[in-house]
C-alpha cells in the first residue's frame, strides 16, 4: 500500500518513465543519486547507463525489494534524503534525478542549492504550479522570490506536464519536469534572497514602496535614484525586474547601506 505520508504517488507508466529519462539527458558512465526510488521502476531505467548509482529511500518497507531487485552498479540508502550531505555523498560529481515528494521539493532544493558545485544537472519531477513559479520569466504572474532565487543559481528548463493519472495512486495536482544546471560559479547570496523577498512583500504595491524603509540609510530619494540609474522607471513593479537588475540594484542598495558588502555579480 502506498503511504500517504512519504508522499507516495508511484510511475509505472512506461512511455513517461522513458520520457522522464530522455529528459534528465544522462550521459552514458555519469553517477546518479536518485531520491525517492519507491518501487524503483525509473531506477531500473537510470541503471542501465549510469556508472554507479544512489537511490535515497526513506520508506523501510521498500527497501528490502528495491535491494533484491536492482543490478549491482545501484546501491540504495535507506535514510531521508533531507539528512543527507549532498556533499560528500558520491567522490565525483553527479547527475541528480527523482520522481519526489511534492512537499519536500523546496527544502531538497536549497540542498541542492548548496552543494550545487557536485551537482551536475537536477532532474525532477514538482508539483506543476511551483515548477511554473521557478520557472517563471519577469513580467508573468508566477515571477516571484521562488524565481528570482532558484534562476539566479540555475538555468531552469522546464519539462513536459504529467497528469494525475499517470501516477498510483493519482495525486490531486498535476506534475511537471523540471531541469537545472547549475553555474558552480555563482556565489552564495543568502541577503540577496532575503533582500528579493522583501521587494516582492506586497505584489500590488510598487518596488519602490516594498523597500522603503527597510534599508537603513536609504531613503525614497536615494532609492529613485538608484532605479534610475539602472535604466528602470522608479514607479516598476516588483515582477518587472530580471534576476540581473535585481541583483544590480541590491548591489547599489548593500554600496549605499551600512553593512558587510556583498559578493560580485555572477558571470
Ligand atoms: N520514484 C518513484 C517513487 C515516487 S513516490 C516512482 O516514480 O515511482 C516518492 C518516493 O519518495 C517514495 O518512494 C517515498 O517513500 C520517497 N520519499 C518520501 N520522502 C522521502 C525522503 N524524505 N527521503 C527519501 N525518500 C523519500
């Protein structure tokens, strides 16, 4: 019996199985650590080019039928894969692949987030409307803090629709794929993110007004100007701004302010 509790919605479809795999893009001899392998029908699949791979399984129950049934190039741990230092997990750099939990999507992400210098490419499947707010270009209705944080680590690919029933049992949402790759280059900006979700506090209400008064020693004058200067009308809504003009205001914003001074822009 599936367990409501680890989120268990199963894929036996294999049309979308082969699909999913297509889409992770794999190359042939890469190490995989997949999250949430349940019966292990897209493990089976990633198995048979991966070099070596980890299946992360947090339900016992599966664990001794996942062991007996997989090819020797696939060792499973039993553990939750929010406890798992993605780290040290595997001696090279991995592809990332899983059919997850909707519900820890978002924390697995910042994980991922972390220790994105080992992680080549993130496949995953999410529920379709937060895969839709990652993705989400400037100017649309899902362009949020979700966005801007994940794009400014990530090129975000967004994958094909998977309907509920596909899965067993059908979970209440539909599903899409989601591809990341990571620039290993792109420094950690934890104020950058606490920054861009304070410019998005209230969606109606201009950028301006959002940060006013949030900064210390930045007025409304100074924050015009500042606007200004980047080319942008000082009346711009919040989800009118790119990752990049965010990222250049808050870097006039941290000149300006008092505090410790912030990372270069990412290339
Ligand atoms: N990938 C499989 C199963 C998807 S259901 C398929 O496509 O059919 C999600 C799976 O994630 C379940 O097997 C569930 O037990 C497992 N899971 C739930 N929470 C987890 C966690 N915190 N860490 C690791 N696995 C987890």
């Amino acid at each position: 019996m599936p367990k409501k509790r680890y989120g268990q919605h199963f894929l036996s479809d294999p049309a979308i199985l082969e699909r999913i795999v297509q889409f992770a893009r794999v190359p042939p001899e890469a190490d995989v650590v997949e999250i949430g392998p349940g019966r292990g029908t897209l493990t089976r699949l990633l198995a048979v080019t991966a070099r070596r791979l980890i299946a992360v399984e947090v339900d016992r129950d599966l664990v001794p039928g996942l062991r007996r049934a997989m090819p020797a190039n696939v060792e499973i741990l039993e553990q939750d894969a929010l406890g798992l230092d993605f780290g040290t997990l595997m001696p090279d750099r991995f592809h990332l692949v899983g059919n997850l939990p909707f519900n820890i999507a978002t924390p697995l992400l910042e994980r991922f987030i972390r220790a994105r210098d080992r992680i080549t490419a993130v496949t995953i499947m999410v529920q379709k409307e937060v895969a839709d707010r990652i993705a989400a270009e400037p100017g649309s209705g899902d362009y949020g803090p979700l966005s801007v944080g994940i794009q400014y680590y990530a090129e975000v690919e967004p994958g094909f629709l998977v309907q509920p029933g596909s899965f067993d049992p059908p979970p209440k949402v539909h599903s899409r794929l989601l591809r990341l790759t990571w620039n290993p280059e792109t420094p950690d900006a934890p104020r950058f993110i606490r920054f861009v979700r304070s410019a998005f506090s209230s969606r109606r209400k201009k950028l301006l007004n959002n940060l006013a008064g949030m900064q210390p020693g930045v007025d409304r004058n100074a924050l015009t100007a500042m606007l200004e200067n980047l080319g942008l009308n000082p009346s711009v809504r919040p989800e009118q701004l790119s990752v990049d003009q965010f990222f250049d205001l808050y870097n006039s914003i941290r000149e300006q302010a008092p505090g410790p001074r912030t990372p270069t822009k990412p290339i």
